[in-house]
C-alpha cells in the first residue's frame, strides 16, 4: 500500500509559476486529482494504490496538467523544484519485496511499451537508456537488478533516461537526536 502527501514548489520565475498553478499539496486523493492507469486506484479513505497484490503489476498516477520546467524563451533556465511524500511499501513476502517505485518526469502521461519488475514501469529492454526518452526519476528500489547495476535492494537512485542510475545511494534517513545518517 503507497499512500502519498506530494509537494511541488518552483522556486524560480514565480510570475510564470503563478499562472500555472504549479503549487500544490495533497492531503489525500480523489478521482479528479491524478490521472492513473494500469493497477494504480484511490482506496476509500484516500490513499493513491499504484499496484496490488498480483505479481508483475505497474500503474501510474499523473499530475493531470503539463508542468513546464524549461522557460521557452531561453534553452538555459531550467526550474528548480521539490517534491515531498509520504508512503509505505508493503511486501506480501518478508523476505522479497516488490521491485519498488518512481517519482517521475516525462515529456507525456503513460508509458505504454513499459515492462513491470524491475523495469518499474518506466522503460523497457529495448528503450532503456535511450536518450530520446526525455525521461527524469528517482526511484525507490527495493530488489537488487544486477542488470542495472543495483547496489543493493533498498536504494535511492537517479535516473536519467534508463535504469542504470547516474547516483544512488543505500535508503537512509537523518536521526533528530545526534545526528548523522542511518541506514
Ligand atoms: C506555495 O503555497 C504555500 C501555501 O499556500 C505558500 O506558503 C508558499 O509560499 C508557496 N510557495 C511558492 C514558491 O509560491
Ligand atoms: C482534489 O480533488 C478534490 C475534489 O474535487 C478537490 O476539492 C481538491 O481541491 C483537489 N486537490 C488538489 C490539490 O487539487
Ligand atoms: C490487481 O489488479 C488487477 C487489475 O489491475 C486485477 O486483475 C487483479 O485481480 C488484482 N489483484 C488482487 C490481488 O486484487
Ligand atoms: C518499448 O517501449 C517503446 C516506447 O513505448 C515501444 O515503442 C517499443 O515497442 C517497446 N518495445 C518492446 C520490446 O516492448
Ligand atoms: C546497464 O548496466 C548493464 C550491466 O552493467 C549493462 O550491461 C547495460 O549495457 C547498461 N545499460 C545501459 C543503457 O547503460
């Protein structure tokens, strides 16, 4: 189950962010707030569901408007942005997990030659690392893919155009109490 608080700010040009609305939380999802496909689903109380318990599952929830991060009139501004969520992977197995999740960019909603498993939904074998895919994510991996180089299964990696990440980095988190970074 993956439930999702999503925050996105622009930080830069707020004249042309604040035509376009591109400031936004979610406390909580309804069916006109993002648009899915595959086994992605809203529960009852508000949870955005991207796959079930059926192995080899992929769905995707879309912001449902374009969100321009180049300024058209100048190839150099790119926007900065950030993002945050909340959500949880529940595995049927203890010991296997399913293969993980993406927070993505992409030049269109869907991705319909996609695989599931390791692909994430996001790529498949023979698009995986073509730069003509304009595709940006951070995935949250939670099986190791030696085919794509995984460090290990439970990390956080960059992906530009494919699933062999740029940067990664095992899931860790910043204790309140004495600092420093945890696995
Ligand atoms: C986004 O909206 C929040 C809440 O309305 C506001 O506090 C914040 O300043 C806004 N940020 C930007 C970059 O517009
Ligand atoms: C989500 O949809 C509900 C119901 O239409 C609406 O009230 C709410 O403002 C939407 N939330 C966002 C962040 O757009
Ligand atoms: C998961 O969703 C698919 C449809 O996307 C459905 O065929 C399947 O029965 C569901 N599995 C479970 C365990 O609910
Ligand atoms: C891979 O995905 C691309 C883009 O959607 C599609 O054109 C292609 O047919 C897919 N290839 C396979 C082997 O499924
Ligand atoms: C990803 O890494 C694998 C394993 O090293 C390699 O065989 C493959 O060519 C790489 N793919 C891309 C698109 O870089």
């Amino acid at each position: 189950m993956i439930a999702m608080f999503f925050k996105l700010l622009i930080l830069t040009l707020a004249s042309l962010a604040a035509a376009e609305d591109v400031n936004f939380t979610y406390n909580g999802f309804r069916s006109d707030n993002l648009s899915l496909d595959g086994s992605a689903q809203f529960t009852s109380n508000g949870l955005l569901m991207v796959t079930n318990d059926t192995e080899e599952q992929k769905g995707h929830a879309f912001y449902p408007n374009p969100v321009t991060f180049k300024n058209s009139y100048s190839n150099s501004n790119v926007f900065s942005f950030s993002t945050i969520f909340v959500f949880a992977v529940r595995s049927v197995s203890t010991t296997l997990g399913g293969h993980g999740m993406a927070f993505v960019i992409a030049p269109k909603r869907g991705f319909p030659g996609a695989y599931g498993g390791p692909f994430l939904g996001l790529f498949n074998r023979t698009n995986n690392g073509n730069p003509t895919n304009h595709v940006f994510a951070v995935e949250l991996d939670t099986v190791r893919s030696a085919s794509f180089n995984d460090i290990d299964n439970n990390h956080v990696g960059i992906d530009i155009n494919g699933l062999n990440s740029t940067g990664f980095a095992s899931a860790a988190y910043y204790a309140k109490k004495n600092g420093g970074l945890r696995n």
